[in-house]
C-alpha cells in the first residue's frame, strides 16, 4: 500500500520521547559524558523531540561520599557545559534531560538538567530522598522543598544566568506540557507528577536509578502504568544500569514508556549494551481524554482550593520553545491496534470474553428478576448476532437454575433465506435445548405488499424493511402470547451505522449485544464454540464454527443458486474498519485525517488508501445521519469503554450535521508521498 511520508508528527498530536539507559563508569565524569553524546546522536537521529536519561547520569548514581567532592561536582558542570554546546552544535531541536548533582550555594541537589538549543532551561530537585535500608541520599543532597524560592539558579553556576530552579516548572514543547520527577518522587503517597499533572503537565519524565530486587521490576511496571492512568499522561522512565556499582546493589537499566495506563514499550533489564527506547506519544489523545474526565479536572480543582498545589504557585513553568515543524518521514512508533475492541494476548482474551458473558448475563438476569418474566423470546436467523444472544440468554438460564425450554427460538425464513442459515439456526436451538418455533414470514409479507400496493419484483428499501418489520411483530406479538421479554440481537457496530430497519430489528424489550462491536462478536461466538468443544457437546462447536464461517448478511433479497447473495460487508463496508473507526471517534475523539493515517498502519497491507478513504467517509456520514435510530435505542448493558447508550455514553442530537467531518475527509490528499 502507498508509504505516507513527509508528515508531521506535531500536525497529528503526537510527541517522539527517547529513554535513554547508557553504560556508566562511576565518578567517570568524561567517559560518561561521551555515552551520553552517543545517545543523544542516535535519539537526534531518530528524530526524537525529548531524549531521558537516569539519575545522576553525568557521574553515576554510585558515587556516594564522592558527591561531597569539588572535583567531581566541577567536573559535572563543565559536563553540563559541554553537553549544551554539542547539543548547539548539532544544531537540533531535541530537549535533551540528564541527571546531574548540582551545587547550590553550600547544599548538593539530585536534579534533573532539561536542556534545549544549547543552554539549560531549568533544573528540578529531587523532593523525596530515600534515606533507609540501601539508600542514604540525605547524607549527599537536599530534598528540592527544602531549596529556597524557585528563582533562577544564578550565574555563579558558570551555566545559565536564566536557568529555572525549582520542582514546580513545566516545560512548554508545543502541545506537550512536561514535567520532571527523579526516582522515588514516583513512590511517594503523593507523587510530583500527581501535582504536576493537575497543573496541567501531559508528559511526565522520570529520572531514575533503581536497584533490582526480586518481584520489584513487576511492581515497578504496575506502578509507572497506574500513574499514567490516574495523571491521564504519557510516562518516560529511564533508570540507571550496566557499570553502576555492584559493591551492595545491581542496576538492571529500564527504559519504560508508558501511556494512560498503556505499556507501550520496555528496554532489556541486565544488557551489557546501552539501552535506546523510542515511541510516539499520542498528546492529542491524552488531551482529549482530560476534556472528557471530569474527575481529573475536579482533583485539580479541589487541590488549588485546599492550597496544595505544587508548592506555593498553582501554574509556574518555564516556556520552551518549541521544535520547529519540519517534515519528517511518519514511521509512526506509536502502536496501533487493528481491532482495539479485541485483546492480542490469548490469555486476556479468553477472561475477556468471560467477562463479557457474565456482564451481559448479569444484566439479563436482572431485567428477567425484575420484571417478574421467566420466558424468553429470541429471533434465530443463523447468523453471528443472534447466536451470540442465544447463548448468552442460555448462559443466564443456567445461572438462574431455569429450564431452557423457556426461551423461545424463532426462526421466521423469508424471500432470501439460505438452507445454510437456516439449517444452523435449527441445529443450534436443538442442541441447546430450547423450544424451537418455526414462522415464515413469507405470505404475511406478500399480503402486506398487496395491501401497500408494492411490486415483489422491486427488492428496494421497502422490500427489504417489511420483513424485517414484519419479524419484529412476530417476535413481540409472541412474546405478549407467553408472557416473554424479547431480547434484541443487533450489535454496537450496526448501532452506529444505522445498520437496522427503524421499529424492525432496531426494536426488542431488552438487548445484551448493544455495546459488542461486530469484531468481538466474532471472538465472543468463537470462545463459545471452543468452550463447547471442551465440555464434548461437539454438535453445538460444530454448528457455531459453521455459523462463524457464514457471511455476514441480513438474508433480505432472494439467494442466487442457493447461496447468500446480500452481503452486509459489500455494501456498507468491512466491518474491521467500522469497528476501528468507532473506537477512534467515539474513545479518542480523533478527525478523519487522523483516523486516517491510523488506519493507514493498522491494515496496512490489506487496504489501500482509496479504500480507506471511501469508507471512512461513509462511516462520519451514516454515523451522523443515523443517530436518530440510538435516540430511541433499548436497554441493554455497557460492556466496554464505548457505548452508544442515549441514557449514558453518547448523547448527540439527531439533526447534528457531519458536514465538518466529511469536509475533512475529503481533503484527504491520496497523493500525499
């Protein structure tokens, strides 16, 4: 497929972070600075805006009573010194951050040195220093509270007359706000970066030297993913390893980037080799995501009220000039997932879909207990959606100690019934054991047309939406017969396309499939089947395989030559597309262009852009035009992140115009290379 390149990172939200873990040699000030340069070359090369590095990287986390040495401490600043003027002299627009002891009047501070264009922009203390078991630090440096006012650390520094000092600076680089922590201000009961993040920093960056214990590299991950999330931020870890001392303690050297509670890159603990991670960041993403959170934003309110804001000023921060934009070719290293609705890992998708199953029958059992109704109606076509309701509905029945025989399976074959579907429906509800009812609609359907006046040889809308219509009153007339509830089928992908005829299959009394996009719909159906497979009902495995293997289609027009000749994917578009640009319109709040460009890389491979295009145009098109069809949608449980509940998740009037959003999906540019 076509190679996007010559784009902007900055133009898509998204910031490149480097975390840096280079060999050491103890109070080796020189060699350690060369490791550095080294590292930054390759960070600069790679195109990264922000390169981290572990704390006291200039000499060493190690060095112990050497910190109290002048020789150490000068050499450090000329280290400083000459890193900024490298920095210049290669001419880039990476800030680039290192951990240096740094000498205060009479006191030592554990600080981080954010530099950027050749001259440090600020240096930020370590507030918590750990002063038991392994580690003595309060005998070398003093903690960044106790420093004085957060002013420019002066020129007697032989550095910057104007560097900031102080823990309560964030860094400006465009869109991204950055603030620094060093080590165990991450372990604290109220970390910095919590502070910093209700200020308003998007990206935290953590200094770091960190012993290796057993059980400690898992909590640690933990930990870095749960500030993430609870900061709504992007974390860059970069910790100390290879040559720090191994008199008492081993560094294994991480380098973790995490992202809302995402891992999404780690370096190899205990490599003899320096260790480079570089990932995209998404900001934009992040950004969107605060907006949405109002929990986020209340924190930060009710902090600044209690006075516990970073230190005594709410919002003080040192302006960084940002990169200058200039094109770049996107290999973009932020992962995308192309079915962000479906785990990767076996393991977490097979407890996913348990977990799905026990949400949606939980909330069944509940609506049945509730209204005082024991039966069940449910409409069988043989395809995915309606069996995955079927065996939820069972999978309830079971937990409650009802009889199966108690859920009624209809299946009401029309003009375009297949002897497949149908033949799968029947086979499915016997080996179920639920009461099976057979209905054609076909001769109610050829009076209705007599009665409208419409031609049978004309297969348009109102061909296709009486049947439907005309199953739905089958459905709710025999439930009121038996005193059932009818449970829908329609998934959360049909929701938001409009995929369904208004008062037909849009319509049921309660419906379990209304947040179960069609991708997971298929993995939930498959993780049935091998479920069944192992308990020995080979009959029900068998028959879901096959309904697995079925096309997709609503069975409306007449069958060619026995086979299914309507199929829902060739007209409205694949649903693996649908589902990705749900998630991301809906999740992340993200335009077509960028929607775009990550599909781009998701299905790279499988779609070309023209592809791409047309059915991201028809996505923003019928998800506006249809949002009349959720306004009046039915009750059913949220299973995931993004629901389309009217009551809850997505509140959108019907007559909003997506005039914006296809104005940008035709700007699209196919040949952009």
């Amino acid at each position: 497929m076509e190679n996007y390149n010559n784009v902007n990172k900055s133009e898509y939200g998204y910031l490149r972070v480097a975390s840096c873990v280079p060999r050491v040699n103890v109070a080796d000030v020189e060699y350690n600075l060369n490791a550095i340069i080294e590292m930054v070359t390759q960070a600069h090369n790679q195109h990264a805006d922000i390169a981290v590095f572990p704390e006291l990287s200039i000499t060493g986390y190690t060095c112990g009573d050497l910190f109290h040495s002048s020789k150490l401490l000068n050499s450090a600043w000329d280290a400083i010194e000459e890193l900024c003027q490298f920095t210049d002299a290669i001419n880039t627009d990476m800030a680039v951050v290192v951990g240096a002891p740094v000498r205060k009047g009479n006191e030592i501070y554990n600080c981080a040195v954010f530099i950027h264009k050749g001259s440090v922009r600020g240096f930020v203390p370590k507030t918590y220093l750990p002063n038991y078991k392994e580690f003595y630090e309060k005998r070398w440096f003093v903690s960044g509270e106790e420093s004085l006012e957060c002013d420019p650390i002066g020129s007697y520094c032989n550095i910057s007359e104007y560097a900031a000092f102080g823990t309560n600076y964030i860094f400006e680089m465009g869109n991204a706000r950055i603030a620094i922590e060093v080590c165990e201000d991450l372990w604290a009961p109220i970390p910095q970066s919590s502070k910093a993040a209700l200020n308003g920093a998007n990206v935290i960056l953590n200094l770091s030297a960190s012993n290796e214990l057993i059980g400690k590299h898992a909590t640690l991950l933990r930990l870095i993913q749960q500030q993430s999330k609870s900061c709504i931020a992007a974390y860059v870890y970069a910790s100390a390893g290879y040559g720090e001392s191994t008199t008492d303690l081993v560094f294994g050297g991480n380098a973790i980037i995490a992202e809302n509670g995402n891992l999404l890159c780690e370096g190899n603990r205990f490599s003899r080799e320096p260790q480079l991670q570089v990932m995209d960041i998404d900001i934009e993403a992040l950004d969107n995501e605060r907006r949405l959170n109002t929990s986020f934003v209340d924190c930060g309110r009710q902090l600044d009220k209690n006075y516990i804001a970073i230190q005594a000023d709410p919002m003080s921060y040192d302006d960084v000039e940002a990169p200058s934009a200039k094109p770049v070719d996107l290999e973009l290293l932020h992962p995308v997932k192309r079915l962000p609705f479906v785990p990767s890992d076996k393991d977490d998708l097979d407890n996913r879909c348990e977990e799905i199953v026990n949400i949606q029958a939980a909330g069944l059992m509940r609506r049945l207990e509730f209204t005082h109704i024991s039966k069940l109606v449910v409409g069988i076509s043989g395809g995915l959606d309606s069996t995955l309701a079927l065996l939820v509905a069972v999978e309830a029945f079971d937990k409650l100690g009802w009889d199966r025989s108690d859920i009624y399976g209809i299946t009401m074959p029309g003009f375009g019934t297949t002897d497949r579907t149908y033949n799968n429906a029947l086979e499915l509800m016997r080996s179920l054991g639920v009461t099976i009812k057979e209905i054609s609609i076909v001769p109610a359907v050829e009076q209705h047309f007599k009665d409208i006046e419409h031609d049978y040889a004309n297969h348009d809308v109102t061909y296709e939406n009486s049947q439907a219509r005309e199953r739905t009153q089958i459905l709710m007339d025999y439930a009121n017969k038996v005193n059932a509830l009818v449970l829908g089928t329609g998934d959360l992908s049909e929701l938001a396309l409009g995929w369904a005829t208004y008062n037909g299959d849009h319509m049921s009394m309660y419906n379990v499939n209304c947040s179960i996009p069609k991708t997971l719909v298929r993995y939930l159906v498959s993780w049935f089947a091998t479920k069944a497979q192992t308990s020995g009902e080979k009959t029900t495995a068998a028959t879901l395989r096959d309904v697995l293997d079925t096309p997709i289609s609503p069975e409306l027009t007449p069958a060619e030559n026995g086979e299914i000749k309507q199929k829902t994917e060739d007209l409205v578009g694949p649903y693996e597309l649908h589902d990705f640009f749900l998630y991301n319109t809906v999740r992340h709040n993200f335009g077509p262009k960028k929607i775009f460009l990550l599909a781009l890389k998701a299905f790279e491979g499988s779609y070309d852009a023209e592809t791409i295009k047309k059915w991201l145009t028809t996505f923003c098109r019928r998800f506006f035009n249809q949002q009349f069809k959720r306004s009046c949608s039915t009750d059913g449980p949220k299973v995931g992140s993004v629901s389309l509940s009217p009551r809850g998740d997505w509140r959108m009037p019907s007559d909003a115009s997506s005039a914006l959003w296809l104005r940008e999906c035709e700007e699209i540019d196919l040949q952009e290379k």
